[in-house]
C-alpha cells in the first residue's frame, strides 16, 4: 500500500526526531490522574503533548496502527509509536481509508461554484457520497430561483438578525428556500441531474430600510445564492452547512503553517503518508483546543500550539507519582488544566 511505502520513507528521514516522539509517547503513558502546577523555573519544551497523546490514546490511535500497519523488514517495528511521534510532531510546530477502519455515516461533498461540473458530481456519486455545490448562477439557475414563489422564503437566523419579542421570530434580512432543478440539461438525458436547488437570499445593503425617516425603497433587491445538492437533510440545515464550508479556507491555511510546509519530498508516497498524519494531526489539534476552552475552540492551530502545546515543562517524581511542573503565570493556565482533566482525569490540587 501507498501508506506503507511511504512510513518507509518517513522511517529512514525521520529517525532522530522519531525517537525523541517514541520518548514523548512513552512518557505521556506514565501518567495517570495526577496533579500539575504551574510553579516551576527548569522546564523542558512540548508538555502540551502529554494531554494530546493521551486523547489520541483514547480513540486507540497508537493500537489501531500497531494493528492495521505493517512495513517489511526491522523499519516496520513499534508502528504505533513511529505513527503516534510523527502525529506529535506536526501537532508542536481520505475517505476509503476512513471507511475501511470502520467509520460511517453520511458525507458531502462541499465545493465552490468552480467544481460545479456534470463531471465532479458523477465522481462524487461514484464515491458514495452526497454532493453540495455552489451553483453558477446561469440561465438555467436564474430562472430557477425565478420560479420560487414569495411564500417559499423561510427567514433564518443571519449574522446581525434581530429576536422580535412581539412577533416572536427572528427579523432577519436572509431568506431560503428551494426548488427542484435538472442541471446540465444541454447534455444527453443520462447526463442530467436532478437535484435540490437551494437558495439564500441577502438584501442588499440600503439605507432606506435601515434607517428611520427616510425614503423607503421602490422595491427590495436582493443578492442570490444557490446551492445544487442531493443532501437528503432538511433545507435549512443543508444551507447552514453549505455555508460553513469555507472554513475549510483555514483548515488549509492551518496545515500549510504547520505539517504540509514541508510538502513535496521526491517521494509520492511519503507525500501520501504524510498528508494522512497531517490529518491526524490536526483533528488531535481542534478536539484538544475545544476542550481547552470556547476561545481555543475556534483559535488557529498556531495559537492552540503556542498557548496549550509548546508549554515548557519539567517532570519529577513524588510520592512515587509523575508530576508536571509548569511555569507559574502562565495566562492558559486554566484552560490547560481544563485541557489535562478532560483526557488524564482531574489532577490532584496541593497547596503551593
């Protein structure tokens, strides 16, 4: 498999920094339910790892490559570790594959008006999944949205909407609704689809509606946007999501800040194994920056890094128990703590 080249390569241009990860690793498994201060001068780098490693523990990250992962000759021993180091690493500075360890539900596939194309939609559907795509807004679509009669618009819940106590509803100057649509109707009939066409509606900025005492508009002029899904979610819960997916814009920023700035080697299956430990990598990220705190649950990886992982830190052994002393004033604190109960259990509190 690609994956298994690739660890080969990665095993033979990684070695230095893979065993000072397989000692991370290893130290964060000597932990248990334990108390951590904040109060110490001598630190060493990376203790944020010891909860990541640990939440990677509880999804069996280390035993599920250990079980699933083998490489030819001795290159291929302690997978876990090499995988789990590697995963630590690009934290502090694919669907089949997915579905193959046992994952399951239902994908979409969400793209921009640039992969609005018979021959996108087709490989999706190939692939088993949903597709939800940014229509162009063409003849076609125009007449569509055209069609929508005045009492399909439902109001949603905008940024800036306003909760009208006496109506009982939100005021809002976002609308949506939906519509039938064959797209790709020029083409012959087995390469047509039929779908959901979606559309949110956004009023035009106009002061004469939003301001008191002033002319009022002849008419609303609204902007459009549509949609094309075969998502089987209610409406609004397919439009909400559509919209969402440009985070995937910081996602990508995100990973080429972090593991993916040292992309392409000459190899392209160290490049394949690389991009799924990235991944990996940055989902243990998010979940750990969520658990911290609301702030670092929507923060950069950079400053969940910076904040929570990159924190200096010194063990040492009492009362037959390993301990973690962190430096004193560290702003994070709380939220690191917040994070380190989540995945070690809460620490035990002694007095300073």
């Amino acid at each position: 498999m690609p994956l298994r080249s690739g660890m080969i390569w990665l095993a033979e241009g990684q070695n230095r920094s893979a065993t000072k990860g397989i000692q991370r690793a290893r130290l964060c498994h000597r932990f248990s339910p334990s108390s951590a201060r904040f109060d110490e001068p001598n630190l060493v780098s990376a203790a944020g790892l010891v909860p990541v490693i640990a939440l990677a523990d509880r999804v069996r990250l280390r035993s599920l490559a250990d079980e699933r992962l083998t490489v030819p000759t001795d290159r291929g021993a302690h997978a876990g570790l090499k995988v789990a180091s590697l995963v630590a690493g690009m934290v502090a500075d694919a669907v089949r594959t997915s579905r193959a360890c046992g994952a399951s539900g239902l994908l979409i596939v969400r793209a921009d008006s640039a992969f609005y194309g018979r021959d996108v939609i087709a490989a999706i559907g190939r692939g088993g999944a949903c597709f939800s795509i940014t229509a162009r807004q063409d003849l076609a679509v125009r007449r569509a949205i055209a069609s929508i009669e005045e009492a399909a618009w439902t109001t949603i819940r905008y940024p800036r909407a306003v909760f009208d106590e006496q109506l009982q509803q939100w005021v809002s100057d976002a609308q949506v609704a939906e519509v039938e649509f064959t797209a790709f109707a020029s083409r012959p009939l087995a390469q047509q689809v039929t779908a959901r066409l979606i559309v949110r509606r956004v009023r035009d900025a106009n002061p004469a509606h939003l301001v008191p005492d002033t002319q009022g508009e002849l008419f609303p002029a609204w902007r459009y946007h549509a949609v094309f899904t075969d998502s089987p979610l209610p409406m609004l819960d397919v439009e909400a999501d559509h919209r969402r997916h440009a985070i995937v814009e910081q996602v990508i920023a995100d990973l080429k800040a972090g593991p993916l700035a040292h992309l392409p080697s000459g190899s392209f299956n160290a490049n394949g194994a690389w991009l799924v430990l990235a991944a990996l990598a940055f989902n243990l990220t998010r979940a750990a920056g969520t658990l911290a705190s609301t702030f670092h649950a929507r923060a950069s990886t950079a400053t969940i890094r910076a904040h929570l992982i990159n924190i200096p830190a010194r063990p040492v052994r009492s009362a037959r128990q390993l301990r973690l002393r962190l430096p004193a004033n560290w702003p994070w604190e709380t939220d690191w703590l917040d994070l380190f109960s989540a995945t070690l259990g809460p620490p035990l509190h002694t007095a300073a």
